[in-house]
C-alpha cells in the first residue's frame, strides 16, 4: 500500500510539473503578444489566440488574467523572440523557438544541450531549406460542413482541410494567419487552437534506438523553460 502510495505521488507530482511547465510557457506567449499589440484582446490577435490555447490547456483563467496583468505593468521584463538553428545525431535538423529575457543565458542552456546529447548548434538561417513555416487552427466540427467551409476560407489562403467526428484541422501559410483567423472569428467558428508550426520539406528516417536517442534530447529543450516549441524533420 505504501508503494502504491509514493507511485500515486511521484505520478502525480510528474503531471504537476509538466503543467506548470506549459503554463510558464502560454505565461511567456502572452507577455509578448501583450508588449506587440496591447492587454485588450478585443483589439489584440495574437493575444486572442494565445487566450484560447491556454484553454485548450485548462490554464485556469486566473492565471491567464494574472499574465496579462504582469505584462501590462511598466516594471514587466522584455520577453524576446529568439530562434536557435542546429542538428542533432543522425541528422536531425531541430529548429527551436525561444522566449527570453536573457538571450545570453538562453544561447548558453541551448548550445549546452546541443553539446551533451552529441549536437551541434549551427548559424541563422542554415535551415531555411528544410522547413516550411505555416498555421494550424482546430476548431470544432459540430454543425459545421467541412466542404461549405472550404469553400468559405479560399479566399484567406486556405490550403488544407481535415475533419472528423470532434474537430476540424485548417492549413494555411505563416503569412495568412492573421486573415484566416479573423475569417474564423468572423464565421463564429469554435476556436480549439491557432499554431504557427515548421513542416520539414524532407524528412530523416530513424530506427527505434537511433529516437530514444533524439526523444532524451527534445525531453532537454521541452525542460527548459526557455524554449517554447522545437521543431525537427523526423519523417
């Protein structure tokens, strides 16, 4: 009973952690759309769009309100937006996207993991060639026609449409978000998430060892609280 105990507690706590991880993250996501574009979501996109991914995150709305409040205030930190470029084993190409009000201590961590699990960061723009930057909303499917909604958004760049029975996931390029968003919001479409996400153009194939290998790696960058997404063309 006891070691069920601990392994009920150590599970728990484990959540816990990876929670307050992702929320420290949306936190860091919303001061910056704060600084861009203001602390009214009515008039701020990206600030709209960071809310409802902390939703779909079950970020209790406290904690988002709190965020927006500390990043309205002049004594608030400068969060920029910094991206570290490099190559794991095997080839593996991993775009990271960052969050930072210390660039020389984020280059550091990111050179150091890149280091100790036997990578190599690399120069700006050494990976231009590899990925494609595009935007994925989900909204929810329930009364809503996929193939009226196609024909709804071609217009705003739409460039792929999936659906099922829950949610329906739509494509467009990096430079359509702001417009498809507002197409969405303009339908009254249920926003689940809106994503800005790095497709790779060609893709490395690894075997089961070769990706316990990157997986031990990408647990490094997910730990710290630096970085906020990574990117890689694992096919």
């Amino acid at each position: 009973m006891g070691r069920a105990f601990e392994f009920r507690k150590a599970r728990k706590m484990k959540r816990w952690s990876k929670m307050s991880k992702i929320f420290t993250k949306i936190g860091k996501e919303i001061s910056m759309a704060v600084k861009e574009g203001g602390p009214n979501p009515d008039n701020n996109s990206r600030l709209r769009a960071v809310i409802q991914n902390a939703k779909s995150e079950n970020m209790p709305k406290t904690n988002v309100e709190n965020a927006i409040k500390k990043a309205s205030s002049k004594d608030s930190k400068n969060m920029d937006e910094v991206n570290y470029e490099g190559y794991g084993p095997y080839g593996v190409a991993m775009f990271i996207e960052t969050a930072t009000d210390n660039s020389t201590r984020t280059v550091a961590n990111v050179r150091n993991i890149f280091s100790k699990g036997n990578g190599n960061l690399g120069t700006n723009g050494s990976l231009e060639f590899i990925f494609d930057r595009k935007a994925n909303f989900t909204v929810k499917a329930e009364g809503v026609d996929p193939e009226e909604l196609e024909l709804e958004l071609i217009d705003f760049g739409l460039e792929e449409i999936d659906a099922d029975d829950d949610e329906i996931l739509i494509v467009t390029d990096f430079s359509d978000f702001g417009a498809m968003q507002k197409a969405i919001e303009d339908l009254n479409l249920e926003l689940v998430s809106a994503e800005k996400v790095r497709i790779p153009l060609s893709t490395v194939s690894l075997s089961e060892e070769q990706q316990e290998e990157i997986d031990k790696l990408l647990e490094k960058f997910d730990d710290d609280d630096d970085v906020l997404q990574v990117f890689t063309n694992i096919g």
